[in-house]
C-alpha cells in the first residue's frame, strides 16, 4: 500500500515538474517550437522548398507582410491592436498608382506616405488621446478605409500604362547587387525600427505601456503620445508596404490588402510578440515573418488549395494566445 502510494506521487511529482517545464517552454516561445517542427515536415516532403530560387522568391513575396509587421509589432508590445492596416494597405497602393497616372511617380510616393502617416495620426488619436478600445476603433476604421477605398476606385481597377517606362517600378521589381529591393527595403527597416524599439527612450516607453500601463502613467510617461506614435509608425510601414505592392503589380484593386491585417498579426505574434503586451522583438517578428511564409509556400508546393493558408493563421493566432493564457494560469492543458 505504501509502496502504491510512493509510486502515484512520483507519477503525481514527475507531471508537475514536466507541466512545469512545458510552461517554460509556452512562456518564452509560445507555439514557435511546434511551428518550426511542422515546417521541418513540410520541408521533408517538399525538397524544392528549400530550392535557391524559392527561397529568393519568399523571401521577396513576404517582404510586404513583413515591412506591414515590424510597424505592428509597436502597436502590439503597447498592448493595443490594428486591424485596419489591410484596408490602409488597398487604399494606399490605389491612390499610388491612380497618382502615378495622374501626376508622376514622385506625387505617388508622397501621396501613400500622406495617407499612411495620416491614417496612423488619426488612429493614435483614437486610440490613445480619446482611449478608445483599439479592437473596435481601428475595426471601424477597416471598414471606413474600404469604404473609402471602393468610392474612390469605383469598384474599377488602375494600372500604370507603361510599366518599363517608370521608376516606380524600382521598389517592387527592382534589384540592388542582385538582392530583390523589396527584401532591401525589408532589412534596412528592421535595423532602423530596431535599433528604435530596443536602443530608444520611445522604445523602453512602449514596453513599459504594454507592460503596465498605469504604472507607467504613474512613473511619469506620457502613455497618450507614446501609444499614438506606436500608431503613426504602423501607418508609415504600411505606406511603405503600399507602395512595394503597387510597384511589383504596376495596378492596384479596391481589396488588395484584404486578410493582410490577419496574416501580419499572425506573423508578429508568431515570432514572440505578446498579445497582451509589454514583451516582443523585432528579431522575433522577422522569424515570425519568415517561418509563415515559408509554411504557406510549402503548403502551396504540396499542392493543397490555396485556403488553408488561412486555416494555418487562424491556427497560429488561436494557438498563440492560448499558450499566452496556459502561460499565466500556470496550465498548460486547460
């Protein structure tokens, strides 16, 4: 009998310290672990992944989504959300192009900054000076940009008449030592959107926010601004990410940034970024940028339909927050 005893306490003791370092495990990589496993598998299965070519092609197609994610990672590390920056991403490469026809590739470029910048103020302002919740000010606005953007399109399409002609195309199509300009403009935003994070005073202020915000409104930082300038940075990566689009398209269509917003923040939360705020790297969210391209490109190569991409981020955003929530309840089955 004591024997029994002795051995379902050990069984009992030997699941707590595996629950124990399972937590560990969710608390710092969430499902990145399970994730880069499963693309292992897919890798196995579909060699060509992993073909040169291939790779220099993700990596050019996921530069939109990740130029769109270094921005988000802001708003997210400041405990808010941003759903409205694929509605921004439509409206900005409609105006770009339908500029470019207009006027000239130089107006296009300032036209989508303004618009990004602008949208970017106005929901900082929202958000952080008028504390609106951000899930339902920046939803609203989604609808009020595609809104916008169909009144303004006409429900028609624009393209630029002479793509050869323009160098407009130098930031979607371009090459720079033979390095695709849109991984370039990528990589150089990272560093400078790093070193701003994670070398800053507004960095440490963003993480202090998502950390606590009323400690940090107590400890003397202007909680309202530093939130609306998180905002205003997600606005200008878009605009970025806009004019990528357009360039590499040379057109631009009333949708053509629906579902962005879900697979950016996908991206983010995949690579480590707290959905609840306060903890997140720019490092992190290149991984997480990365890996989902990867994965949903595999998926392509196996030749299974185009939508279950859409279930994979579904997966990685449920996935993630529930690992986030395992992780502060100290469970890890719930």
């Amino acid at each position: 009998m004591v024997d029994g005893s002795l051995e379902i306490a050990g069984s009992e003791g030997g699941m707590r310290a595996l629950g124990a370092a399972l937590r560990e495990v969710v608390a710092r990589f969430g499902v990145l672990p399970v994730f880069i496993v499963a693309l292992g598998v897919v890798a196995a299965l579909t060699p060509a992944l992993l073909d040169g070519n291939n790779i220099a092609q993700v990596l050019r197609q996921s530069s939109i989504v990740g130029v769109m994610a270094l921005g988000a990672t802001f708003v997210l590390i400041s405990g808010r959300i941003d759903l409205s920056i694929g509605s921004l991403l439509s409206l900005s490469s409609f105006v770009a192009v339908d500029i470019h026809e207009r006027v000239g590739p130089g107006a296009a470029v300032v036209a989508a900054f303004a618009i990004g910048g602008g949208i970017g103020v106005f929901n900082g302002f929202l958000v952080g000076y008028l504390r609106l919740n951000a899930l339902i000010a920046t939803l609203a606005m989604m609808s009020l940009l595609q809104g916008v953007t169909l009144v303004y399109s006409g429900g028609a399409d624009v393209y630029v008449a002479n793509p050869d002609a323009t160098w407009f195309a130098f930031f979607g199509r371009g090459f720079l030592f033979g390095v695709p300009v849109p991984v370039l403009i990528f990589a150089a935003l990272a560093v400078v959107l790093g070193v701003l994070l994670h070398m800053s005073a507004f960095g440490r202020k963003i993480y202090a926010i998502g950390g606590n915000e009323t400690a940090s409104s107590f400890s003397g930082i202007d909680t309202r601004r530093s939130v609306a300038l998180a905002y205003v940075v997600g606005g200008l990566t878009t605009s970025v990410a806009a004019l990528i689009i357009a360039s590499r398209v040379m057109g631009a269509q009333a949708n053509t940034g629906a579902g962005y917003e879900f697979e950016v923040i996908s991206a983010v939360i995949l690579g480590g970024t707290s959905f609840l705020g306060g903890s997140g790297t720019i490092a992190g969210t290149i991984i997480g940028v990365v890996l989902l391209a990867f994965m949903q490109n595999g998926l392509l190569l196996l030749g299974l339909p185009y939508y279950l991409q859409w279930i994979v981020t579904w997966g990685v955003i449920i996935s993630a927050v529930w690992a986030e929530v395992a992780a502060k309840r100290k469970r890890v089955f719930l």
